[in-house]
C-alpha cells in the first residue's frame, strides 16, 4: 500500500527495499529554509534494530498491511511459542526470535496481541502490565523496611527482577513488561 510520509504515525510498519520498520517514534519538522521533514526512530521489526531516518514531507511511501489479531499463548514447544488466534482458533507457533523478551513474561493462557504480515508473525505486543508470581527471593531481613532498598527475585517465567525487600517468595507482583520493573504487590 502506498502513503506519503505525512501519514506516518507510531505503530504504522513501513516496507523499505523489502525490510519492514516499525515507526516507534516521529516528528514533523519544518526549517526555517527549506522543505518540511519528518523525523522517525524506525525499529527493524525481524532484527529488532532501531534506527533514525528523516523523509522529506510528502514523500511517497511503501506501508506493510500489518494484522493486529488477538491470541491466546498456549505453550512453549521446543524453539517455538504456540498461540491460539481467538477469533478462528487456529495455532500459530511463533518462533523466540520474534517473541523476543515477551518470553519473560508469558504465561499458560494470557492474551497477547500478535502482529502479522501475510500470515508471517512480526512481533508481540503485552499488555503494559502482568502479574505474576515470585518464586524466590532472599528474605528480608527485619527493619529494611525504611531503606527503601531492592533484592533480586526469580518470577515464576524464570525472568529475575528487582523488587522491594519486604516482599516475599510466593507473592504475586506486578510487573511491567516493557522493562521488568516492579510495579506492586497484588492483593488477595
């Protein structure tokens, strides 16, 4: 499909000489002198590269026609994640290489929305936050309460973070997954 560089937008996935790049970020600049541009941090959605590239305003472009489609995470076989598409219930093994850091944060059964261009899967998208279980974390010792400081902890996927002292093996926290930083105790 074709579009003009004043259509870009965050999450849109250009086609450049056959590679396709995720717009992460992007501006719209206009010099003093000269055409307007428009200024973009592109992500290689195979290789996971991110590079910055500046178009010139109106410039034809080349967009992927990306399918957004919600899934089910199944189980893990071998190099491959399988998914379940929730729609047709069709599965779909997607190899490591695009579930990528997802990996540390999937369980048996979460919803996950996967991108896919002409049936090939391009990359994970979770929700901004899980919760998980913390299947082991030193015990912290009385009074640490007030420093304030953090402790490594393995997550039930085997993801390792770092979280408050107070908090204890066999606890459910939530996570963020972009990062992995701790977010906060689950109650109940």
């Amino acid at each position: 499909m074709m579009a003009t560089t004043n259509d870009i937008k965050n999450g849109m996935v250009l086609d450049l000489d056959g590679q396709l790049w995720s717009v992460i970020w992007f501006q719209h600049h206009k010099p003093g002198k000269g055409g307007a541009m428009v200024k973009t941090t592109l992500k290689n959605v195979m290789s996971g590269k991110t590079v910055d590239k500046t178009f010139n305003a109106g410039l034809k472009i080349e967009t992927a026609n990306v399918d957004k489609r919600d899934m089910q995470y199944l189980y893990h076989d071998g190099d491959s994640y399988v998914f379940m598409d929730n729609a047709t219930y069709d599965q779909l093994n997607i190899p490591e290489s695009v579930v990528g850091d997802a990996k540390d944060f999937l369980l048996d059964n979460q919803e996950a929305m996967v991108a896919l261009h002409e049936g090939i899967p391009l990359y994970i998208e979770l929700p901004a936050s899980v919760e998980l279980l913390i299947d082991y974390t030193e015990p912290g010792l009385q009074g640490d309460r007030s420093s304030g400081g953090t402790k490594p902890a393995k997550l039930e996927t085997g993801r390792e973070i770092q979280v408050p002292l107070f908090i204890t093996s066999g606890e459910k926290v939530k996570v963020d997954t972009r990062d992995g930083s701790y977010l906060g105790r689950v109650q109940g």
